[in-house]
C-alpha cells in the first residue's frame, strides 16, 4: 500500500513556499507475470498527485526494468498524467542505461514526448518568477554522472541561491560537497525493501556477516550483488545531512521508490513524497 511522506525544509533566501512531490523507482515492464509496480499503483499515484496539485513533480529515475521499449505505454498511459503548476522534471537511473545509448535515447526521446522535462546533467530555473531556484539533474552515477557539467559556472553563494539536485543513486551526495545544496532527491535502494521494526534493512546486516564469512561459505549467500547497491547505507530512507566543504549541510532525501522486486516490501512500503520548501 502506498504510503504518503510529508516534510517540511526550511530554506533560506527562498522568496515564497514551493511544494514538491518526489516519486522515483517505476521499474516498469512487459512482464505481466512479474509486475513490479500494479496498475492499481500507479492509479493511485497519479490521482494523489493531482489532489497536492504541486509546484513541481519530480522523478529520479529507473522508469524501465530491463528493456526500454516499455518506456512508451509507460509514458503514454501514466506518466504523461503527472501535472505540477510548473512542470515535471526528471533524471534518469541505473535501469534506463540497461540498453545503452540506444535504450537511454528512446527513454529520454519518450518522456519529453509526453511533457516531462529531462535533466542529463543540466541545469534550469523551474519557475519564471525565481531565478534564485536551480533545479540540477544528473546521469546515473555508475553510467554518465557528470556534477561539474551539471554545475558549471555555479560559485558558493552563502545560500542565496536554492538548489534542488535530482540523482538516481544516494551515494552521489558525496559528489555533491563542495557545493551547496539546498536538497538532494535520490531513489534506488527502494528503502532497503525488506527491512525489520526498529532495526532498517536486512541487506546492509547481511552484507557484514558475510563481508567476515570464511571464504568458501561466501557463495552460500543469496543476492551476493545486491549487498553492494549502495555504500553508504545509512542513506537507505529517508531525510540526512551531509556535511560540505564550505561548513555547511547538504540535505539528502531517499525515497523508497514503488517498485517491488520479488519476492516482497517487508515493513518497507512504497512512497510518495510531499516536501514542502518553506521560506526560512
């Protein structure tokens, strides 16, 4: 069942309250047998996305699992029916690389045919009337993670300018320290997926004991790859500060996506997020 995040970011120099609603991790496929993200899902989704009515939706990639020809009913049937006031705008993840340049192009190519503004390490202004707020998306940090492309030009301002950094994977916040950010958006660990009350996910768990296992009981261990998703774990979810190299924080937030690898989300749902930027 979905579950709706909502927080509020105090944000200095901001000229008025923008509201942002965050979704990532679609995994969209022609495998009806294994479906990752219902219909029934993304219903919901689009319907809760247009009773916020938000200033801007944004979307932090991996719209595809495999193949990057599902990209087309995708777009045509669900994502072309997130409205925001001003606009939607999205980055790409690990799984829209899946077919190289040709799947990269073809996603990139659908999604714009459909309204959704796509960020490759770019930079834009979403809102006419603030060109004080940069939204900067980036190519997924394993295939085509280019920050300095992305930022270039861009000097430490003390925090006159807001900026608002859309990539695939949380790890990239470490890449991001020498400028300051106002808020990071990230999806790709899906929130661990499988995780246990008062404990987070089992992965990162199961990572250490068989990081200390003796050798030939290592392939014993199921899903061995999945324990390397990401590094820094403690990012799994969530809101975190990331200390810069001016002195300052750098916001991250992790949402926990919607799709579900098999076989299940354990104490681990799948999200949209609200997040309300408030004049500080």
């Amino acid at each position: 069942k979905l579950k709706i995040e909502k927080i509020q970011l105090n944000i200095p120099n901001l000229k008025q309250k923008k509201t942002i609603v965050h979704l990532s991790d679609f995994h969209y496929d022609w495998d009806y047998y294994i479906q990752r993200t219902s219909p029934k899902l993304l219903e919901t989704v689009i319907s809760e996305v247009s009773n916020i009515n938000p200033d801007l939706v944004l979307l932090t990639g991996d719209y595809v699992q495999y193949e990057a020809g599902p990209i087309t009913e995708f777009s045509k049937k669900y994502i072309s029916r997130l409205k925001a006031k001003s606009g939607v705008y999205a980055c790409l993840g690990n799984h829209d690389y899946k077919e190289g340049e040709k799947g990269k192009k073809l996603i990139c190519d659908e999604l714009t045919a459909v309204g959704i503004k796509v960020l490759l390490n770019k930079r834009v202004q979403p809102f006419k009337d603030d060109e004080s707020f940069d939204l900067i998306g980036v190519g997924d940090y394993f295939y085509d993670f280019q920050p300095e492309e992305a930022l270039k030009g861009v000097s430490n301002d003390s925090g006159t300018t807001t900026r608002v950094v859309l990539s695939h994977n949380p790890d990239s916040a470490l890449k991001f320290t020498k400028w300051n950010i106002s808020l990071q958006l990230s999806g790709h660990v899906h929130g661990g997926q499988v995780c246990l009350p008062k404990v987070g996910p089992i992965l990162p768990i199961i990572r250490r004991i068989y990081e200390k296992a003796p050798h030939f009981l290592k392939k014993f261990f199921p899903g061995r790859r999945l324990y390397y998703v990401v590094d820094q774990w403690q990012w799994y979810a969530g809101l975190h500060k990331v200390k810069n190299d001016n002195g300052a924080f750098n916001m991250l937030y992790t949402n926990r996506g919607l799709a579900t690898h098999p076989p299940l989300r354990l104490y681990c749902p799948p999200e949209l997020t609200v997040i309300d930027l408030i004049p500080a």
